[in-house]
C-alpha cells in the first residue's frame, strides 16, 4: 500500500464511542470524494467492528480501540484493534448467525455486514491478546483515474 495519508484515533470501548468512531472515519475517507452509498458501507462496517470490540472483546471491563485508517490511490483500509479477549475459533465467528453472546440477542451477522460492505475483511486473533479487523474498501472514482495526489497542503 502506497500510503497518501493516514489516521489513528483512540477510543475507550464504551457504546456511545461507537457513533464518534464511525463519523471520524467516514470523515478521513471523505477525502477520496468516495460516493454517498460508499460512506455509508464504510460508516456500517466500522460500526460492526468497534461493536465486536466493545462487547466482545471487552465484554464487561473497558479498554481502548484503535482505529487506524490508511489511503492509497485506490481507497481506505480501516484497522480495528482491540486487546481484549480474542476470539477462540475466527472462522466459527465469521460464520452467519453464529454469536457467542445468544442471551444479549446479538444477531450474529457482524462479520457477514462487515464482508457485505467492504472490498476485502481480514481478521487476526489470538486468545487473551485481542483481535485486529482490517478493511478495505476500493472507491469508483479513483478507478476511473481521480486518485489523490498526495502532494495537497
């Protein structure tokens, strides 16, 4: 990845961060003058992460999330990283409807959103260490050649 500009941001891993993380980034990518429905499959897809992080990989003690964010002449990837708890089996949680938490109602699809919204979605865990989400999402007018120079002030 030839990298034109990047971000971090830094969040406790409370709910209503959650909202504040999603703008942020939809707000970095703006940059690439992505379309309205892109932000929007961007804006949802880091929302499934954060909330993965919060109430998965925190469960019921807080830590920090953070959000890394890079864009090249192609798109954004968008890295969300937790240390919580990890996830014991990845390709069991990247199965559609499977939920580890079936008492809070989660839908078990956060995953399959995540992978519905975004060109490519990788997940890394390890058990006690936390988990890394990355994602990334290729914008229809920087293949038609409006990249980002890179060079602005």
């Amino acid at each position: 990845m030839n990298v034109k500009n990047f971000m971090e941001l830094r969040i406790p891993s409370k709910s209503q961060n959650e909202a504040f993380a999603r703008v942020a980034t939809a707000a970095f990518a703006s940059q690439l003058d992505p379309t309205i429905e892109e932000l929007a499959d961007i804006k949802t897809a880091v929302s499934e992460a954060v909330t993965n992080s919060i109430i998965h990989g925190y469960e019921d003690c807080e830590g920090i999330i953070i959000i890394k964010c890079r864009m090249d002449e192609h798109g954004v990837e968008i890295e969300v990283r937790d240390e919580g708890k990890g996830i014991e089996d990845v390709e069991q949680a990247r199965q559609p409807l499977y939920t580890s938490k079936p008492e809070l109602e989660r839908s078990g699809m956060g995953f399959t959103v995540m992978e519905t919204f975004m060109d490519e979605v990788e997940v890394h865990s390890e058990k006690g260490k936390g988990t890394v989400v990355i994602m990334r999402k290729k914008f229809a007018s920087l293949a038609k050649g409006q990249g980002v120079s890179g060079n602005e002030g």
